[in-house]
C-alpha cells in the first residue's frame, strides 16, 4: 500500500514538472508577438517633400535641459549713467556748429563755437597778465611771484568759463587770443541733441547739446506679476 503510494506520487511530479514548463513557454513567447506588433504601429513614415515643406529635423534623442521663452512687450533704453548733456558757461552767440544728431564723437571734440563778450574780456586780462609774468621773468624783477600768481588765477578764470587747458596752452604758445569759445563734447557717444543753430543767443546754463554712450543699453520690458516666476 506504501509502495503504491510512492510510486504514484514519483509519476505524477514529472507530469507537473512538464505542464509548468509547457506554461512558462507559452507566456514568453506572447510578449514577443506583442513586441513586434507595436514596433510596427510605432513606425511614422513622412514623405521627403514633408519633411522640406514643414521644417522638421531629426536628431538624436538626449538629455537637456528645456529652456521656457516668455514673450513680453519693451523697448531698449540708453543707461542714464552714460547720457551727457552740455550747455556753455557764458552766453553769447553761436557762431558756428560742427555736429547734428546721430553723428558720432569722441570725448573733446569741437561740436560748436561760440562768441561772448565775457569770455573775450577775461581772455583779454589773461593775456596782458601773461605778458607782464613773462617781463618779469626776463628782468628777474622781485614783484615775479606776484605777477605769476595774477596770471595763475586769469588762467583758471578761461578754464572756468569753458576753455580747456590745450585751449589755452595754444594761447601761450601763439601769444594771440581765442575770439570765440569753443565748446566740446563731454563723451565719446552719439549727439542726441541739437537745441540750437548758428546765429542764435544762449544763455548760460542752458542746455544745447545731448549725447549718448550707446556701448552699452538696457532693454526695459513689461513684465506681468504672475510671470514673475519665470524671469
């Protein structure tokens, strides 16, 4: 009876056996079927004159990071901190201009010459000053040093008025004076304006002249609070 038992049991496992593996089978070869049937469905075909007309491209999938765009409306604004403006120390009359708008210039070029009677008057002190330092000097008179210290102080009057220092060391050098005062740009940029025209009266402090150092801008925009996030 024991022996029976066994025996059944011992030829009932390799059936059991057969039938695991009759199902393993038939479950590894469906994935297959299934496997070959989307690749196919994956397949999309684009005819050559599509992809021309509609600007696609193929390339090689990767990793990168994707970039977000924000459209917004602005305009682009010169940096307030490279703006210039000029406007002469003394009045007088605009006798001649070298410039217009949009013409570019370095920092001391002539844009404009202008004529003032106070200009012409200290110009006038400043060389009879000049004249009599340089009589002192030639005689070694004693009174030298106050006659340099009288000449020191008409010069730094011209430069007060608007004249540069090269402006004036041509006066020393030509012994002959500046009829009209020459005004010069204050920045190398563009000239962004022009307030007036040969012939016409300034007063002093009056702006006549603009310019812009355009090397560098600022691109102002209007931006919406709830795009904040993505700026």
């Amino acid at each position: 009876m024991h022996s029976l038992t066994r025996s059944v049991l011992h030829a009932t496992a390799p059936l059991a056996l057969l039938a695991i593996l009759a199902a393993g089978c038939g479950e590894r070869g469906a994935p297959e079927r299934t496997d070959e049937a989307a690749s196919a469905d994956s397949v999309i075909h684009i005819p050559t004159a599509a992809l021309a007309a509609g600007g696609l491209r193929i390339e090689t999938v990767r990793e990168h990071a994707i970039a977000e765009t924000l459209l917004v409306a602005g305009q682009i604004e010169a940096d307030p901190l490279r703006v210039a403006h000029l406007a002469p120390r003394v009045s007088g009359t605009i006798q001649k201009l070298t410039v217009v708008i949009g013409d570019r210039v370095r920092a001391g070029d002539l844009v404009a010459e202008i004529y003032s009677p106070e200009f012409a008057a200290a110009m006038g002190d400043y060389l009879l000053a000049h004249r009599r330092l340089e009589r002192a000097r030639a005689a070694q008179a004693p009174d030298t040093a106050a006659h340099d210290n009288i000449a020191r102080s008409a010069r730094s009057r011209l430069e007060t008025l608007g004249a540069s220092e090269r402006d004036v060391s041509g006066v020393d050098e030509r012994h002959e004076p500046m009829q009209l005062l020459p005004l010069r740009s204050p920045i190398s940029g563009v000239v962004t304006e022009v307030e007036t025209g040969a012939g016409k009266q300034i007063q002093a402090g009056t702006d006549i002249f603009g310019f812009t150092d355009l090397a560098d801008v600022w691109g102002v925009v209007d931006v919406y609070e709830r795009d904040f996030g993505s700026l």
